[in-house]
C-alpha cells in the first residue's frame, strides 16, 4: 500500500514537471514556434525514481503500417512470345496461278518452279502462306485445287497430334489423281544404326559435333539417335524451348497414317525418284532431301 501511495505521488510530481512547455520564458511569453517547441510528453515520457532505479515510462504510438509502397515487383519476364500461329488472313490465292501447287516447309534456298506454287511455312520469310502447324487446323484453299505437294524434313516438325489433320487437309485440298510427296528422317535407319553402335554414321557423327559445339556437351549415341525423335528448335519465329522434331516414321508407320488420312496408294520412292514432273527440283538445290543416306521418300495420291 505505501509502495503504490508513493509510486502514485511520484508519477504526479513527474507529470508537473514534465508538462509541455509551450510558453518560452525567453520569448516574452510568445507562443513557441513549433519548430522550437520543446518535446512534449509523449515524445520524453516519465521517469520515475524507484528504488534504486528509474522506472522510465513512455507512450509510444503502434508503429504505423508502412504506408511506403513496397517497389513493384518486376514481372516476370513472359515467356517469348510465339508467333502468331496461324495467319491464313495474310494469304491471298488470286496471287498464285490456279491449280495450286504447295511445298511445305521449303527452306531457304529453294526457288519457286513458276507462279503455281504457294510455299507454305511459319516463317513469314519463307511462306506466302504462314502456318505453324502445331497449331494448326485447315489450309485456306478449297477441296481438290491443288495438283502437286511436297514435303522435305517438315512433317517430323509436327506433333503426333498435328499430322494426322494436315494429312487429311493435304488429302482435301489435292485433286483425285494428285500427288503428295514427302521425305523424312528414316526412323528405322537410325534405329538400326543405333542398335549396331555405329558412331561413325554420319547423320550422329554431325550431331555429336553440333551438341557440342551449341550446347558444350558430348552426346552418347542414344542422344545422336534420340534426336530423330525429339530435337531443340533454336528457330527463332517458334519461340523459346520449341521442339523441332516431335514426331517420327518408318515406312509402315507412315502407309498406316497416310492410310487413315484418305490415301489410297502409298508408295516408297527414292532421291529424285518421282515420276512425277511436279518435283523434279528436288536435288538442285541445298535441301534435306539430298541426304538420301538417312531419308525416308513416300508417295501417296
Ligand atoms: C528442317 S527445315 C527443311 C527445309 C527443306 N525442306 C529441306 O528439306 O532442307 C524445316 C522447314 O519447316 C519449317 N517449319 C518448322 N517447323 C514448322 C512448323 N511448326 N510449322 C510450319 N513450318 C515449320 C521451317 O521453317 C523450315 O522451313
């Protein structure tokens, strides 16, 4: 009881003696600015003689929510965009001379035939008609317009989702009797090869030297076959990460296919083995088509 009497008297004499002052003796009695003002109690508090000690008692307000904006945080960089995919609305057929031919996914380096052919590719450099085919879902022609057909390395480009719909878009736009002509990477030869553990075959042999030059890594020989089967883009209009290759054949696989799309004759060709005139570009230029040792040639109407 007298120790709370005497704490009690104390904080009153303390808060006498720290009341604010806002009247400056040296100042004639004028109101302080309240720059000089001095600090109030709040800001001292109140010390108390306790014992011993000091008892020091100060009110301090909650600590204000940091009103500060916290500095946006940097959006994560979208991933690239890919291009848009299919821009049929671009394409105008009354540029190319009916009935149509198409090479699908020509390249750099080849040179339109005459003005009957509409390059078709998802690099606007490269197609009159600009497709991704991985997202893809009809060709802008109509039924039966187009004569001739052809596709180099390309169709492997295409998911297994993908090809069975633009095979059946090939089949729609070709008249009876039209041709498609298509070379791919022969699965099987790569395959046996792998199987045989030839390092020296020359389509692993190049692609153990890219690896590591790109990527500085040394590929085993599964990764040199592998790359039939699935494969990094680095084509800049795909976008990041894309895949090149996702789809792959062997000859049944690709009569099986052909077969289900609506073609009624498959036939297994060979480098510049068409008796077909529509074609007779192929090996006069820089082409994937050349590389008859690792090759796959079909023909389908
Ligand atoms: C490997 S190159 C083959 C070029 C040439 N036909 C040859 O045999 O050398 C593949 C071609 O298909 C095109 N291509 C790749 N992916 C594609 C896709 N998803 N949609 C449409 N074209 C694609 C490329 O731009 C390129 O012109």
């Amino acid at each position: 009881m007298f120790l709370a009497k005497n704490i009690a008297k104390n904080i009153a004499k303390s808060c006498i003696a720290n009341l604010p002052q806002r009247w400056n003796p040296d100042s004639g009695g004028r109101q302080d600015s309240m720059k000089h003002r001095a600090p109030s109690l709040l800001e001292r508090g109140i010390r108390l003689p306790l014992g011993g000690y000091e008892l020091h008692l100060q009110l301090r307000g909650r600590p204000k929510a940091d009103t500060k904006k916290a500095p946006k945080k940097e959006p994560k960089a979208a991933p690239k965009a890919a291009p848009k995919k299919v821009l049929e609305k671009q394409f105008d057929p009354s540029r190319h001379q009916a009935p149509f031919r198409m090479h699908i996914g020509p390249g750099q380096h080849w040179q339109k035939p005459t003005a009957h052919w509409i390059a078709v590719d998802v690099d606007p450099e490269r197609g009159d008609l600009v497709i991704d085919f991985n997202d893809f879902t009809r060709f802008p022609l109509p039924d039966a317009s187009v004569v001739a057909i052809y596709g180099s390395h390309v169709f492997e480009h295409m998911s297994v989702y993908a090809t069975p719909l633009v095979f059946r878009e090939c089949r729609r736009i070709l008249q009876p009797g039209g041709v498609l002509r298509l070379i791919l990477p022969d699965a099987e030869k790569s395959l046996r090869e792998y199987v045989a553990g030839n390092a020296s075959f020359s389509l692993f042999a190049r692609r153990r030297a890219r690896a590591l030059q790109r990527y500085g890594i040394e590929y085993t020989l599964f990764e040199c076959m592998r790359e039939d089967f699935l494969s990094r883009s680095g084509q800049k209009v795909l976008g990041k990460e894309a895949l090149a290759h996702q789809n792959a054949w062997d000859f049944e696989t690709i009569v099986a296919d052909l077969t289900r799309a609506g073609f009624s004759r498959v036939e297994r060709s060979a480098f510049q083995g068409s008796s077909n005139d529509e074609f007779r570009f192929e090996g006069t230029y820089p082409s994937e088509a050349n590389e008859s040792d690792r090759s796959l040639y079909v023909e389908a109407s």
